[in-house]
C-alpha cells in the first residue's frame, strides 16, 4: 500500500515537472510593441506653407508653381531629375546583358503595352509636365512636377493625355500652400490605377487602402496602426526605397519587411528559421486582391470587335469591372486570388524591346532565383496572363501605338487597325516591322508585397506542409518534410508492417491450433488410461 | 518454480516511459511525414521535438545505468542456442515443447532476444537518434549566417529516419507479440510491470551471481 501511495506521488510529481517544462507562457513581443509605439506618433509638418508671402498669389502655369518650390528649396530639383520617378528609366547591370538602361521607353509590360509613342496619355504618371513625345526635356527643372507627390489638400489631380499636365480645374495656389509629406494617395494616384483602372496591375495596391480595416492590411488599417506609404518606402534625397519589379533588375535599394520586423520577429525559434527560405510575404499574404478584383488576364487578340463600327464595352453585372474593351481585348478578374510561389533572389530580367523571342509564353519580366540559390526565398507572386502583338518575321515583339487625339493618326484606339498601329510604333522606337503579325502568349510576374494580413490569418502549416494541394506544390529541387516523401520507402515501410502484422497473427493462430490439437492428444491420451 | 525480482524499477521505468515515448513519436513522426493529420502540423512538429528530448535525456540515464549495473552484458550475443531457439519458435512452439533456454536474473534474454535487442540499440536507435538530431538541427545556409548542415540533402536525412521509423514500429510489432510465448500468455508483461516472474530454479553459480545483489528482494 506505501509502495502504491509512493509511486503515485512520483508520478504526479513527474507530470507537473514536465507540464511545467512543457508550459510556455505567451510572451510579450517587445519589439513588436516598440514599432507599433513608434509609428502611433505620426510625424507633424514642419511649417505652414499657407503662410509663406512667396505662395500669396494666383499661380497661372504649374512651372510657376515648381519656380517657386525651387526659390526656397533649391537644390532638391537636382535630386528629382535624378530619381527613376523622373527618368522612367535606370542603368543597372543585368546579368547575361551587361550594362543596360532600363524603363518604360524600352521595356514593355502585359497590360497597356508600352509607353513609348503613348506619352501624351502614359505621361499622367509622370513627375513631369510637358511628356507629349520622345523630345522631353530631362534637364529642364521648371517641368519637376512637385505637387502630384507632396499635395496634401487631395484637390490636385493630372488631366487625362495632357502630358501630365494638371486637370484645368486644380486651384494651383491652393495645392501650393497646402504642400507636405506625401500621403498613400499621393502615391495611389498612380500606383492604385495604373494600367487603367483601380487595382489593374499590382492586385495588392488599390484605393480601398485609403480608409480599411485589419484584416485587409494590418498596416494600413484606419482601425490599425494607420500609416502612409511613405512611412516604409521612406525617401532619401528623393530616391525612394523599394522595388518595382515590373521594371527594376538589381537587388539594390530594396525594402523588406525585416528593415522593421527583423530576421528573427516570430518569439518562435521553429518559425524563425523559416525566415532564410521563405519571406514574410508568403505566409503573411494568404490572399490578395481582398477588397475590388485585379486583373488576372488580359487577352489583345479579342480588341477590335465594333458594334455597328462603333467600340462597345462589357461590364460584369457583380464587381462592375469591365470584362471586354474593343479598345483592349478581354480581360480577367479575379478577388481574393492566391498567389502563385516562386523562387526570388531579388534580381529579374526583362523583355526589352528589339529582343528576340526564344520562347513562349514570353516572360515579359522572369524573376531569378531557385531552391539551391543560397540568396533566394519563396515569394508569393501575381502571374498576369494575357497575349500581345508579335512580329512573325521579325520574331519580336511590338510596340503598337495606342493612343491619338484623333482618327487617322495610326492609333489603335481610334483606327482599330494593328498593321497601321504597329507600323507606326516600331518606327517610332526605331525597329523594323514586316507586316507580318499575329498574338503570342505572354506572362508577367508581380510579387506581392502588401494587403498583409493579421497574424492570426497568416497560412498555417498545414497551407504548404501536406501531401495533397500543398501551396507549394510547383517548386521542386527542394525537400520540404510533410509535402515531400519517398514513394518507394513508404512502399517497402508499409508492406513490411503488414507483413509484421500478418505473421504475428497466423503465428499466434497456429499456436491456438496447435494448443488445441495438443490439449486433444492429451485428453485421449488420458481417455485411454482410464 | 520461484518468484524471483527480476526486472528492476529503474528497468520497468525506463521500459515503459521509452515504448510511451516510441509510440508518441511515431504518431507525431508520421504526421510530419505527412501520413496523416491528427494533432495539426504545428503541434505535430513540437510534440515530438519535446519528446525527443524526453526520449535522449531517458537514454543517457539507460546508458548510465546499463554500465554501472554491469546489465549492458546482458546483450552480449551467444550463439551457441541461436539456432535451437530459432527452431523453437518456428516449429516446437506448435509441438508444445518447452523453451530451449531458461530465463534467469543473469540471462533474462534468449539468444535470438539479445541479438535481436543489440541490434536495436546498436543500429535503430543510433539511426533514428543521429538522423534526428541532424534533422532538428538542420540549416540552411542563409543571410542570417546560422548553423549549416546543407552537405548533407535533407531528403537523405529524411529518408534515413523515416526508415528507421518503419524498422521500429516493425520491431514494436513482433516484440509485443513475442511477449505473449512466455509461461503463460501474460506472464512476461506481467514481470516487466511488477519485476517479478515465476522462474525456475536458479544454478549454484547463479545464486553466487545474485549474492553479488543481496539488497534484492525475494519474494
């Protein structure tokens, strides 16, 4: 009875030793708390610029306006006119093409194409006045578009195909008094329409940022910590940190989560270590797209379709998004996408007009890295699908000029003619065109970086770690337990339990005969004693 | 026959928190292999690092006791009645013939069960132990500079323990089937769970062995 009395003691004893080690209290995340201290204090402006006798006064031209920006701050011009915002173009070293300069003169994407030819319309986008053709003048500091960056009063607005002139109707004194740090719409202005429309190109940047909630994204969330797009991609003399891929080749001034979070931000060593493989982005951004559609594909061998000779569009009936555009082709949408994963060393490559075509689907960007590139971690990336115009004979790609005032101009948007369109743009960015076209397929890769969802939605285990519809399912050269096994040594591992199994029950039911037949012998045996 | 202290309660403890811990870390092991889901992944991945521990620190304490009783001699393999024992359990056990070796506190096992158990300490339980502890401690190399094992394919880690798994669970199998040919049915997991088992009389030189122990009880 003691001995009984003794061992149920150790036991319990035993249990509450490794309850205790097992235990593990919820810490607080001190660094977490820290950021979030530090960016509750939003940043106060400096001065007032309505009060600035300089700004007292009815600004006729907007060059009027950058004159007098430049008259105080007078050398940040400089930093402008350097800036990729500016030039639309940047020099890096890409590898396997060596020194190349890199923008939207010369690099296309999957939506609208190209700007080239198009620059009275593209050029609403640029921090410029005044881009009507390829003659713009990248020296002249009057043409510094200051305020479509660091208006605060939400009243200036670019006017469509003015070159990227204001819209006649912004009160020009008003915008220059009320001038401050950028705010998201400052940079939503671009960066949420771009490609036509809200939330086209990226899927993760769009105009329901500007006023959402925490489950949309935890760091834009007006019930959240509330910051601005520039409180991360924060500027230093103009050069703004972050990447677009779309354009950008080199693995150089770019912004990643860890600048804040750090490497190690999870108070969980297991999901730490996930870090050097995987970035934040891909556990963190389940879904995109969670508010309005973003453009999955856009199909230009359906444009030019005519009702009664006159361009039409289809609009679908639930998100109002337009499916079918004569002007465009057909298009895709999609809300709440997954991502697709890949592989991503920071470093892309681009289809560069005049190239040759050596495969198709041409990648009109690829991003590089694989499993065995020690700089690479899987990304959760926006594939955007679609077809453009393809020289046959000459093998590459066209730059079709899209947009006119009128008719009669080559424009593909008022003459619903390829040949005219393509003839017209190639000339213009001096390459060859046969006259020989037709559409090839093309895809174009956007990572997705924002609509960061509340921890508690970021993907669980269970999302990639599985046998079946794991989310990485497509990326191979790589072991990842619970997704991946050895077919042939669960084969042989389970046939040799069955096996186990199967021996040691006919062994067992060959002792019960035998003990049976045995227990016989020795019955009769003693019957025939008796 | 004697009621003899046999299996001692460091032996009994060590037995019975080792096959839970077995059993436990093939359930969480074959979740994380992806087998099935039952725990949830997360959960899953820390049970059995947990009971991994558990599992290392009740070895080392086993090699500490196993060489300071001088017990590890036990597993020393003979030969001699290997093959009378293998005959034995193919073909006598179904005549009703009694075993053809005797179970004392100095040869608890039978030779095939010393063979058999050595080659689970020596070989499937290094293998699972060092494949472990390489996968628990497997890194890449990385921008945060951590410990790198990259030489070796995780896929070849894995392989080696998950083998080591099957052969466990296989052994697990046979050996609690093989509990079952003692006197009676039970009378083997009764010993290991009270330490005392009906055995035949000990040799002369058995009791000078046993005299070595006289703290033992006896019954």
């Amino acid at each position: 009875m003691k001995k009984v009395v003794l061992s149920v003691i150790a036991i319990t004893i035993g249990i509450l030793i490794l309850l205790h080690i097992a235990y593990k209290p919820p810490l607080p995340n001190l660094g977490e708390l820290k950021l979030k201290q530090e960016f509750a204090i939003k940043p106060e402006p400096d001065v007032d610029h309505s009060l600035f006798p300089e700004l007292q006064k009815t600004f006729k031209t907007p060059q009027e306006v950058t004159e007098a920006c430049i008259e105080c701050h007078n050398q940040r011009h400089k930093e402008v006119i350097a800036s990729s915002h500016w030039n639309w173009e940047r020099i890096s070293y890409v590898e396997g093409r060596g020194i190349a300069s890199m923008g939207k003169s010369n690099v296309l994407n999957n939506y609208c194409i190209g700007a080239s030819s198009n620059e009275q319309a593209c050029a609403k986008c640029h921090i410029g006045f005044g881009m009507s053709d390829d003659h713009f003048d990248f020296e002249n500091a009057r043409n510094v578009d200051c305020m479509v960056c660091h208006d605060n009063s939400e009243e200036y607005i670019k006017g469509a195909s003015m070159a990227g002139y204001p819209d006649r109707s912004v009160n020009l004194t008003k915008v220059a008094q009320s001038v401050g740090r950028p705010q998201s719409i400052n940079c939503g202005a671009c960066h949420f329409y771009s490609g036509g429309g809200n939330n086209v190109k990226h899927g993760d940047l769009e105009e329901a940022l500007l006023a959402t909630t925490r489950e949309v994204d935890v760091h834009m969330a007006a019930n959240g910590i509330n910051m601005t797009c520039v409180d991360c991609h924060s500027a230093e003399d103009h050069n703004i940190k972050g990447k677009l891929y779309s354009v950008s080749s080199s693995d150089q001034n770019r912004l990643t989560c860890d600048h804040c979070h750090t490497s190690t931000p999870h108070m969980d060593r297991n999901l730490d270590l996930h870090t050097s493989k995987v970035a934040c982005q891909t556990c963190h951004i389940p879904t995109y797209a969670k508010v309005n559609p973003t453009k999955m594909e856009w199909r230009w061998s359906e444009a030019g379709k005519l009702k009664e000779g006159k361009p039409y569009h289809e609009t679908d009936t639930v998100t109002g998004a337009e499916t079918y555009m004569s002007i465009k082709g057909s298009f895709v949408w999609e809300t709440n996408v997954e991502p697709e994963y890949y592989w991503f060393n920071g470093h892309a490559t681009h289809y560069i007009l005049g190239d040759q075509v050596n495969s198709i689907p041409i990648q009109i960007n690829s991003l590089l890295g694989s499993a065995t590139d020690r700089n690479a971690k899987i990304y959760p990336v926006k594939v955007h699908r679609g077809d453009q115009i393809y020289d046959i004979d000459n093998n590459m790609l066209v730059q079709p000029k899209l947009w006119a005032a009128e008719k009669g101009d080559s424009a593909y948007w008022k003459d619903f003619n390829w040949d005219l369109a393509a003839e017209a743009g190639m000339k213009r960015v001096g390459l060859p065109y046969s006259g020989n076209y037709k559409f090839v397929n093309t895809e174009m890769y956007w990572p997705v970086n924002h609509m960061v969802a509340p921890k508690e939605e970021a993907l669980s285990c269970e999302e990639c770690h599985r046998r079946e519809d794991s989310r990485l399912a497509g990326l191979d050269n790589f072991y990842m337990p619970g997704r991946d096994s050895n077919a042939g040594l669960d084969l042989i591992g389970k046939l040799l339990l069955i096996a186990a199994l199967a021996g040691v029950v006919l062994h067992g039911l060959g002792r019960i005969v035998a003990s049976i037949k045995n227990k016989e012998v020795e019955t009769r045996e003693i019957n025939t004693e008796l | 026959m004697q009621k003899v202290y046999i299996y001692k309660g460091f032996e009994r403890f060590w037995h019975w928190s080792q096959a839970a811990l077995i059993f436990f870390l093939a359930l969480t092991g074959f979740e994380v292999h992806g087998s099935f889901s039952l725990f949830g992944y997360e959960q899953a991945v820390e049970s059995h690092r947990f009971a991994a521990w558990m599992l290392l620190t009740l070895i080392a304490f086993s090699i500490f006791w196993h060489f300071t009783t001088g017990e590890w001699k036990q597993y020393i393999p003979t030969f001699s009645k290997l093959q009378a024992q293998i005959r034995y359990y193919t073909l006598g056990i179904f005549k009703g013939e009694p075993h053809p070796t005797r179970k004392s506190v100095r040869n608890k096992l039978n030779p095939l069960q010393a063979l058999t158990y050595l080659g689970f300490k020596l070989v499937m339980a290094p293998l699972l132990v060092i494949t472990g502890l390489v996968y628990m401690y497997y890194r890449s190399i990385d921008a945060n500079d951590m410990v790198i094992v990259s030489d070796i394919p995780l896929n070849v880690i894995a392989f080696l323990h998950t083998l080591g798994a099957y052969l466990i669970l296989m052994f697990a199998i046979i050996h609690i089937y093989m509990t079952t040919t003692g006197e009676t049915p039970t009378s083997n997991i009764k010993a290991m769970l009270t330490g005392y088992e009906n055995l035949e009389e000990d040799e002369p030189e058995e009791n000078l062995y046993e005299s070595e122990f006289s703290d033992i009880p006896k019954k």
